[in-house]
C-alpha cells in the first residue's frame, strides 16, 4: 500500500505535508521552520505556468531554479528520454566506451560554443563541474610544470555549487562557515555597482573592481594563481550585471600573469543573456565553461565543462590519465534530454528571440518599474533581471536609502508575490527574476502587472508597519 501511495498520482496536500515535515531534508531550508510553516507541494507545469497541490496557478519568474529555458512540459523532452530508457537506459563512459547520444552531445556543444573549445567534460551537475574544474586547472599547471600554481580566485557572494569545492570557490560566508571552505582558494569583491561603485561612473568602476583581481594575484603570487572564477552575470548573489569594462579588464588582466579563466555558466549558458554563453556577450574568451542547468531545462540533471584547446591539448597530449569522473559523466539518458532541448533552443530561435524581441521587451518594462515609489534602482540583462526595494529614493541611486536588513523588506515582498500567483525570488531586499526563455511579450506584461501590484501590497504593508 505504501509504494502505490508513493508513486499514485492521486494525493492528499496533508498528508505530503505531514510526510515532508517528517523525513525530507530540503537544501538551504531551516527545518523547524518549513514544517510549522507547512510545505508547498507543486504538482504540474507547463510552458511557463506552474500548479501547485491546492490548485493555484502561478507564473514562474525563476524557470524553476534558473533551468527550465524552454518551459514546463515539453512532452519532445520526455518522448526522447522515453526512448532512450528504453534503448538503453544506462552505461558508464569509462574503459573505453561511449554511448551515442552522449558523443552527439559533445560534438552539438562544440558547434555551438566559441571556437576555443573543442572537448566537453560531462558531471551530474553544476557543483560536480566546477570540483572538475578546480581539479583540471591543477592538472593542468603540474603538466605544464608549475606546480605551485594551485590558487584559485573567485569572488565574494560568488555562486559555483553545494559540493565542498564548490562552496569553497562561491563566495557566500554562511557555507564557508558550515564546512565549505578548503585551502587554496581567495576570493575578492564582486563588481556590484549599487554597493561599491559610490562617486564612480558605472565604468570607471567596472575597472576599479577588476583591478582588485590584479592586487590578489600580486598579494598571493602571480606563480601560484591557477585560474579565476567567475559568473557572467551573477545569479544566486542577486542577479549582479558587471559594468561593460568589467570582463575585458579582467580578461586582460589573466592574459598579463598567464592565470586561465574560468566562466561558470551554469545560469548564463544557453540564452539566458540572448547568447549561447555569457562570455559571448561580455566578449571575452575564458579557457574553460561551467554549465548545467539550461543544458537540459533542468528535465533530468546534466553538467559539465567546456575544455578549451589551451587545457585539453596539454591534457591530452601530454595527461596520460586524469584521474576524475562520475557514474554519470554522459548519462545517456541526460544526454539525450540535452538534444532536444537544444534542438528546441535552435528550431524556435529562442536565443535570438531574447537577443532581439523578448529581452529588449523585458528591459523598457522591468525598468520602468522604477517609477514606483519603492523601487530604488532596476536594470535587467537577457532574461534575469533584478530591482532594489527602498525605504527613499533618490536621483542618484548611491543617495538611496535601505531598509533594515533584519526588517527582511524581500521576504515579506516575495510573500505577496506568491500569495498573488508570481513566483520572484528575493536576496536581501533585491528582488529577482530569470524567466524562462519562451515567455512572449503578452507574458511579460502579465508579469510586470503582476509584480506591480504586488509592490503596491508591500508597499501599502510597510506603511501600516511605519517602516516607509
Ligand atoms: N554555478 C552557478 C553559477 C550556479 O548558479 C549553480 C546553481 N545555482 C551552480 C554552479 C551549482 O549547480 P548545481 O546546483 O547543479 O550543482
């Protein structure tokens, strides 16, 4: 009786919500919390519409967790992953076997990633990418003969996964300080105009934060840096969207020490900016790429690494083995997924739909948010976007006045997003959104009305509090 409840389609929000109290371990979630709170148990999707158990449908402006670029219930997606269970549902790409759709995929992300790159690493995830990429870049460096050039350098309120080399290389203190951190690693400020960037131009800033990377690898020792890591645009820290100096100085500043550069795009690769790869967009050319997510919309799990020519000819040709690798390094299945989501990118020109319609559609609209009295600042890039919630406004947005960071002004906001039907995620008192790719203009309209009147809700909750 327990396994035909487990796997019926037929469900009682109760009694998942007591079963989850009981025994399911969320990520990043205070326990004790979720279960007085009681957990929301979503049921289906489709396009860019979720329904959660009770029957609310809401707009997802997250694309589930920035993955679902081409939207919710593409039965394509699930037709290929059908048939490849069926055909074979599992082999390993270890002692010299491959399976077919995990070599097409290798050869489909080559075509469409810069020129550079010519190998593809596959992981189960982001976080399984970027452990292959710290341990690669040390690889490597000792080929080379430099081994000593173990350092990597990343950013504070950086992102790059839950693995321990993952969090060690993201820059968010609270896993630093459960476990996550390990030697070898350094981190420097992030490019966050809004903090930082006071009595700066947003370029002369853009260079000024780059510039903290060429002071790090002069404090640790150009002949010990391995490589910097960095998002293109930074999601998980709150949508943080660099100055346009921002990327080439940095990448200028790897070329002078000879340091590779790592992008992780685990959110930007796969139109999320309106290109195949974020660094296309920032134009710059890093050795190796992040990705995940996006790869499959999240329909199964698939990650890995764009090896660009400088690492894998060293790798290769001088490597012998590298000892690294999962069970599910090109999981057929996932593999499979990650066709048809790309042919599905490809066949309805989503990216240059971001590029060229919808993203531009998406700016003058999110911007314009910042006409309301507690939006302090807005700006947007491709499909993420982000805006500041603020107690004044004021002409510059350095003059702003913030709320109380313990008032938790996002929270409450993201409350009556969902209680209305949009989910918008908060970081701090910046609130954020990645829609997926497919969104048309008449959705994004629907979205900013949404998200207006939730404003307005808060807006109108903060008065009666007496914290506006
Ligand atoms: N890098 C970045 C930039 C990410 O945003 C994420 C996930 N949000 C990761 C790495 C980790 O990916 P995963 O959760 O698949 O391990």
């Amino acid at each position: 009786a327990s396994v035909k409840a487990a796997t019926h389609d037929v469900y009682d929000t109760a009694e998942i919500q007591r079963q989850d109290a009981a025994h399911y371990m969320h990520p990043f979630t205070d326990h004790k919390a979720l279960g007085e709170r009681g957990v929301r148990v979503m049921v289906r999707g489709d396009g860019i519409y979720l329904w959660d158990s009770e029957g609310n449908k809401i707009l997802d402006g997250m694309s589930g967790l920035w993955c679902v670029n081409v939207g919710y219930g593409r039965t394509s997606i699930s037709d290929a992953v059908y048939r490849q269970m069926q055909t074979l549902s599992f082999y390993n790409s270890f002692f010299n076997t491959t399976n077919v759709p995990a070599t097409r995929l290798a050869a489909l992300l080559v075509e469409i990633s810069p020129p550079q790159f010519n190998h593809v690493f596959f992981t189960g995830s982001g976080s399984e990418a970027n452990d292959t990429n710290l341990r690669m870049v040390r690889r490597y460096w000792d080929l080379k003969g430099f081994p000593n050039r173990h350092t990597i350098i990343s950013r504070y309120n950086a992102y790059h996964g839950s693995t321990v080399a993952g969090a060690a290389l993201g820059g968010m203190a609270g896993m630093h300080e459960q476990g996550g951190m390990i030697p070898g690693i350094e981190h420097i400020g992030q490019p966050n105009y809004l903090e930082n960037g006071s009595g700066m131009s947003a370029d002369e800033f853009g260079i000024v934060a780059a510039g903290w990377l060429e002071t790090k690898i002069l404090e640790v020792g150009a002949d010990k840096v391995a490589a910097f890591i960095g998002e293109p645009v930074q999601g998980a820290g709150g949508v943080i969207i660099p100055p346009a100096t921002y990327w080439p100085e940095i990448e200028r500043i790897c070329d002078k020490y000879d340091v590779l550069l790592i992008a992780d795009e685990v959110i930007c690769g796969f139109g999320r900016l309106g290109t195949w790869f974020g660094s296309e967009l920032m134009q710059i050319k890093p050795d190796l790429i992040t990705f995940a997510k996006g790869v499959t919309s999240g329909y199964v799990p698939l990650g890995g690494v764009l090896v660009g020519d400088r690492v894998a000819d060293v790798l290769i040709e001088e490597g012998g083995d590298f000892n690294h690798g999962f069970t599910y390094s090109g999981h057929p299945v996932a593999c499979a997924a990650a066709l048809e989501n790309i042919r599905i990118l490809i066949d309805e020109r989503l990216v240059q739909q971001v590029a060229q319609d919808t993203g531009p559609y998406l700016k003058e609209k999110f911007e314009a948010l910042m006409d309301h009295p507690l939006v302090g600042y807005a700006d947007t890039c491709g499909f993420v976007a982000g805006l500041n919630l603020v107690r004044k406004k004021a002409e510059a947005v350095h003059d702003c006045e913030f709320f109380e960071p313990d008032h938790g002004v996002g929270m409450l906001c993201r409350g009556y997003m969902f209680a209305n039907g949009i989910i918008m995620r908060a970081v701090g008192d910046r609130m954020i959104i990645a829609p997926p790719l497919v969104m048309t203009r008449a959705q994004i309209d629907e979205m900013i009305f949404k998200i207006r009147y939730c404003l307005e809700a808060t807006l109108i909750d903060l008065q009666q509090r007496g914290w506006v």
